[in-house]
C-alpha cells in the first residue's frame, strides 16, 4: 500500500516550500516503513544526516581538514581586536601572492 503525504507551506502553495514523503508499508510479521523524504526549497536540520551509517557533519569536517579550508572570519572579534583583522589582511594578501605565484609555476610547467 503506497501513501504519499504532501504539505505546502508558504503563500497558498506558490511560492513557498513544499514537503512530500512517500511511504511503503509491507507486513511480513512486523511492520516495516521505508520512507522518501523529497524538499523543495531549503532545509534546516537541528540535527545530524546519516547516509548509509556515514555522518553528513563528521565527513564534511574531514573534508575540509583536509583542504584546509579556514572557518569564515570572526569579524565580531576583529572589531575588538585589531591585531586579529591585520593578521587575517597579512593572510589574505599572503594566499593571494600564493596563489599568483601557483599560477606562473602551472603555466611554467605546462611550456615544457
């Protein structure tokens, strides 16, 4: 037996988000509910997602570890300590001249 519940939320169902869960149910001595969540339009989660036992959170940390990638600016801080802006300027112009100089060295690279 298939179900599928639909909610709109929003400006009389144009324009806003819409939630669809679509239900199967089999009885084999106990009941089983496999369920499909579809969105349409954004979605906050208070919460972890879990892909086939594998955290969503833990495996985007990881991942940005590991390209260290720097969180964004604290820029409440920075108002209060002007020695944490200048060093994130010294950084910024430091990746840039970095980066410029990747630049020349792949070009480079590509000529021989």
């Amino acid at each position: 037996m298939n179900k599928t519940i639909s909610i709109n939320v929003g400006n009389g169902g144009s324009g806003g988000t819409s939630y669809t869960v679509d239900n199967k149910w089999t009885t084999a001595g106990t009941t089983a509910i496999q369920s499909a969540l579809r969105v349409n339009g954004d979605a906050n989660f208070d919460g972890d997602i879990t892909v086939k036992g594998r955290s969503i959170t833990q495996t985007l940390e990881k991942i940005e570890e590991r390209l260290a990638i720097l969180p964004p600016p604290n820029l409440e801080l920075e108002r209060d300590w002007s020695e944490l802006a200048k060093l994130r300027q010294q950084y910024v112009e430091l990746e840039r001249e970095l980066l410029e100089k990747q630049r020349v060295f792949d070009i480079l690279k590509k000529s021989y």
